[in-house]
C-alpha cells in the first residue's frame, strides 16, 4: 500500500475540490465545468481516476458531461461535483454539493456534517455499521433522509470499488475498518418527500473496461488498447475519446463493446421520488487512534 501516493492524490484532490466549490457555477455548461476541472487536476501533477461527475438536482450520481454538452447551471440547481484523482493508480475520491440558492443549505448542511460526523467516529477496527448508524442519525436529526442504497467503498490500485460498501445507513452486515485499506465514505442525502432509494435512469455515458479479450473486430479491438493504456480500469467517458475518434464512430464503437460485454456503462441514479439530493465525500485510511482523511 502506497500511502504517500494516496496522500499526495487526495492533497491535489482537495485543493481542485475547494476550488470548485469557491467558483460561481451560474451560467456554466456542464461541458465546460467537467473540462476545468480535469485540465486543474492534470495541470497539478495528478490523473483523472474518473470522469468528473455533474449531477444536478434528482441526480445522485453518474452524470458526466456529453461531448460538448450545453446544459447550464441555474441559480436553483443542486449541482454534485464528485472528482477523482489517482496517482500510480492510488485513488482519491471527493465531492462537494454547491448551490446558489439558500433555499437547499439545508440539503447541503445535512451532507457536510454527517461525513463529519462519520469521521469522527472511525479508526482502525470500526465496524461499518456504526458508521451508518452515524450517517442515519445524524441525517434524521437534521430533518433529511439518506439515500439507503448508495454508499461510500474500499478502494483498491486502479479500482474504485473494490469490494467493501461503507454504507449510509445502519445495516446488518459489517466489517470493520482495516489499517492496510483506503477507503470513501459519502453520505447522499434527500428530502423527507423523497423515497429515499435511487433508481436507474436511461443516460450511459460513464463506461469502463470489464476484459481486454478481443472481439475480432479490428477497429474495436484498436479502441480496447486505447482504453487499456490510457485509463487501465478505471472510468472513462464519452468525450475522452473524441479527440482520436469523430465523436458518432466512437460513440458506435463504445456501443458494441458493451455489447459484446467487454465495457460496461454506468446509468445515471435517480432519487426515486425525484427530489433532490446532495453528496459529500472524502478518501480516508484508519489508524489506530484515528485516521487519516487524504482529501481534507
């Protein structure tokens, strides 16, 4: 385990996530905020781990910019910046929820002090479920719910999710915390109107590479190398590709892959009554009298 890589990802993360959040998103396209933030996160030494999520009002996650996407921030719009930054493969991962409208501080606030308080309360042989005991509560007490099935992850070199759910809520199943593993925890929160579960909608545009077996197809299998080299098997997106291939072919390309289950695409997640909802997350590693947030 390389800790100082996962220090040095998270302190670039960190700084390109305060960044964001100290910017005036009001009249931006989504194109040109997932563009700024992947130039900042190369232009300070690290890689993008993936794509960076822009996920507006019922949107929880997985929505990343199309190629020249012309969707613009209102005043009114709950926007999720979730970010990645990996080095030699080390992750960090952290989001901020930003709005111009004080009418969904509170929606933020709820986010904010609950990974606060799941902080907290973690070090090295902390059980999972107290964590989401923590989150829930501290949720409830605020007059907001949790999103039950999201939930933060272990991270492994090149894997985002790499077995372990560190959940939202207080769950049956735990394990606990070990000082050998990075982890993120992101509470997702929604309004006491909401269902407080997430479902998949119909946009795709965050994939991944599942294999790197051929498929006898010359052109795919040239876009598969492509993938392999450039991203291993971390996300990647759409518009990654667009600068070496004409955006319909590797759109029709993509599309085959995933047929041929060689990539898979994510689906965006919807809260399912569709109210709104706000994310905060960081990276951490246990100790034993603590741990260590690499994205605070």
């Amino acid at each position: 385990m390389q800790i100082q890589d996962y220090i040095n990802a998270g302190r670039i993360a960190s700084e390109v996530r305060e960044n964001a959040r100290k910017k005036n998103h009001i009249g931006s396209t989504l194109f040109e905020i997932c563009e700024s933030i992947e130039k900042e996160i190369i232009q300070k030494g690290g890689k993008c781990a993936f794509p960076v999520n822009t996920s507006l009002n019922e949107v929880a996650a997985h929505y990343t910019a199309e190629p020249n996407d012309q969707k613009v921030i209102k005043e009114t719009d709950l926007l999720k910046i979730d970010l990645g930054v990996q080095i030699n493969g080390y992750i960090a991962d952290t989001a901020v929820t930003i709005c111009h409208d004080p009418k969904f501080d509170f929606l933020i606030q709820a986010a904010e002090t609950a990974l606060k308080e799941a902080m907290s309360v973690i070090k090295a042989g902390t059980k999972s479920s107290d964590v989401g005991k923590t989150i829930e509560n501290t949720v409830k007490q605020m007059g907001c719910i949790p999103i039950v099935n999201l939930s933060g992850h272990s991270l492994e070199r090149y894997t985002i999710h790499a077995g372990k759910s560190v959940p939202n809520i207080w769950s049956i199943g735990s394990f606990s915390f070990l000082p050998t593993e990075a982890y993120a925890c992101e509470p997702f929160v929604t309004t006491r109107e909401g269902l407080g579960f997430v479902r998949e909608g119909n946009t795709r545009n965050i994939f991944s590479l599942v294999t790197r077996k051929r498929t006898k197809d010359p052109e795919t299998d040239k876009l598969v190398d492509y993938i392999w080299e450039k991203f291993n098997m971390l996300p990647f997106a759409l518009r990654w590709l667009v600068p070496t291939w004409e955006e319909k072919k590797a759109r029709d390309l993509v599309e085959k892959l995933v047929k041929s289950k060689v990539v898979r695409s994510y689906p965006v997640l919807i809260e399912a009554n569709g109210e709104r909802v706000a994310q905060a997350e960081h990276t951490f590693i246990p100790q034993e009298k603590g741990i260590t947030i690499t994205t605070i």
